[in-house]
C-alpha cells in the first residue's frame, strides 16, 4: 500500500535547515577531504592538496552527464522526469558495472561548485520533479557546497542520493536534513561476493548501518497524490546470475530490521558487462525462473511494497 500524502505546502529538507546550516555543512565536509573519510573506503588522503584515493577525484567534482531522466522508477520520473547529475567516478569497482565508462574512467569534465549549482537550477527550470546525484558518495563535499549556491538562488526541488550503497557514518552525518529521498544498492548479503565482484570486503555490514541510518533519518517512501516521491527510503536491489547477490538475506534484512513497508526495487536488468567475462558464475543473464524465485522470496519474507511491474510486463510481452 502507498503511502500518499498531499504536495500541498512541500519543502524540501535542506529548505528547513537553520540559517546558515547548509554553509556550514559544506565548510565542514571540506574540511573532510583533508584527510577524507567521506565514503566507506576512509582513504584519508589530502585531496585539497591534490592526493587521491580509490575514488580517483581530488577537490572538483566531475560530471560526465545531466538530463531529466525518464527511465528511473515511476515515483521518481513521474511525467517530466527525474532531474540526474551522473558524476564519474566510483568508490566501489564493481566488475559486472554496466556504467564502466563512466565510473571506472575520467569522463566528463570537472565543475566548480558555481557551475553544479548552475545544473540543478537548469533541471529544475526543465520541469524535472527531483534533483537525482547519481554515484554521488565520493563528492557528498561538493554537492553541499554547489546546494548551498543552489538554495540561495532558488532551488526549490527534492534531492535524491542515488547511491552504490558504500557510504560512510561521516558523509551521512553531514547530509541529515539536507536529502530527502535516498536510493542505495543493497549489492550483496556476503563478504566474499563483495570482495571478489567490487573489491569492498566490508560492504554488506558497512552498507546495512548505511540503511540503517538512512531509514532513521527519512523513514518510509512518502508517495503523494500525484504519484511522486517526496520523502523516504528507496532501495535497489539487483537480483545476480546464481543468486550471488543473495537476495533472501537481503529482504529478510529490510523487514526485520528496516521496515515491512521499505519500497525496493528488485531489478532484473542484470546482464554481462566490463569484465564480467573473467567470471564464469557472472557471465549470464539470470533466467526468468531465477529473477520469479527472487520476487516470492521478497514476499516470503513479508516485504509489502515490491516493484517488480517492469519485468513482468516485458516477459508478458516476450511471450506473446
């Protein structure tokens, strides 16, 4: 059931913050970067001097795209599409990522805090219901420092944090109160998988304290009247060939220990990509019998807002 409430009298979080709490959020992640700890790889290296650290980006941000984006789930595309900032780089090395060329390379090109500001404004001026950061963990100092400008001038739509999900206590601590929608993956249930398909060990505990806080800071998906998201936890999960991803102790997690009521995506678009190929267990797509037995383990588990429409219509249609 969704959780509809009215658009009427909606401000977005960062909006209610104190005078001068986004400024000084942003001065205080830069501070940060001196000895980074802004995502979970905790790097510390200076990269206001110039250092850089798994992320492989110093003190500017690199977008490599922005559009309104029309593919992403219907609470946040809506009819005039989800307003996505797609920054290059990562701090995970995914490698099935499908987006290689632009996370594991130096596409795009770096921006100043004036011009990232500039591109919301502009997504904004296009219509777009939602500003969307996507592989946002690793520059969390340069979009408050481009917000704050934002703000300033008239920035007046949702933000979303469209993570991998490696996130650090530090980076979420900073963005209490300014996101109002997050999005992470929730990759794997197990250690070894983590290490040996994005070369993050620790992921599957650091990511479940990242939810954790998430969820503390935004609860449930908030849907409005129109449809729209305006506030809340949104989860992707992206079902793996051989159930590598291990999908029963991931919903079984966000029911009993998130909410029953927690929105997740449960995404069938995997397929072989960047150097899936080294891997025989990764080099398929999962089969429609594998990506069904994920859907009934999600409602097994008593998960009550599962998106999984999207599949069933294009099997619908494959089979005639």
């Amino acid at each position: 059931m969704l959780d509809r409430k009215s658009t009427r009298g909606f401000i977005p979080a960062y909006l209610k913050l104190p005078p001068g709490e986004l400024e000084r959020r942003a001065a205080e992640a830069l501070e940060h970067l001196t000895c980074c700890d802004l995502c979970a790889r905790e790097c510390r290296v200076d990269r206001r001097a110039g250092k850089m650290g798994v992320c492989r980006t110093g003190m500017r941000a690199r977008v490599s795209s922005y559009n309104p984006h029309l593919g992403e789930e219907d609470p946040l595309r809506g009819w005039r599409g989800s307003g996505t900032i797609f920054f290059t780089r990562c701090n995970l090395r995914c490698q099935y990522c499908q987006n290689h060329d632009i996370s594991q390379t130096d596409a795009g090109r770096e921006v100043e805090p004036q011009e990232l500001a500039a591109i919301m404004l502009e997504l904004q001026a296009c219509g777009c219901h939602n500003i969307n950061f996507v592989s946002p963990s690793h520059v969390v100092a340069q979009i408050l420092a481009a917000l704050a400008l934002a703000a300033r001038a008239g920035l007046r739509l949702p933000l979303v944090y469209n993570t991998g999900g490696y996130d650090s206590m530090s980076a979420l601590k900073l963005l209490d109160g300014v996101i109002d929608i997050y999005m992470p993956d929730m990759k794997y249930a197990h250690t070894g998988h983590a290490r040996r398909y994005s070369v993050a060990r620790d992921y599957p505990p650091v990511n479940r304290a990242a939810v954790k806080e998430m969820h503390r800071q935004v609860g449930d998906l908030q849907i409005d009247e129109n449809g729209l998201a305006r506030r809340g936890l949104l989860v992707r999960h992206l079902v793996l060939p051989n159930d590598l991803a291990g999908t029963a102790e991931v919903v079984r997690f966000l029911v009993e220990e998130i909410s029953p009521h927690t929105y997740l995506n449960l995404m069938d678009q995997y397929r072989p990509a960047y150097k899936a190929y080294l891997f025989p267990e990764l080099n398929r797509c999962p089969s429609r019998r594998e990506y069904q037995a994920a859907v009934e383990m999600a409602q097994q588990a008593g998960l009550q807002r599962l998106d999984a429409r999207r599949a069933r219509l294009v099997w619908r249609m494959t089979d005639g």
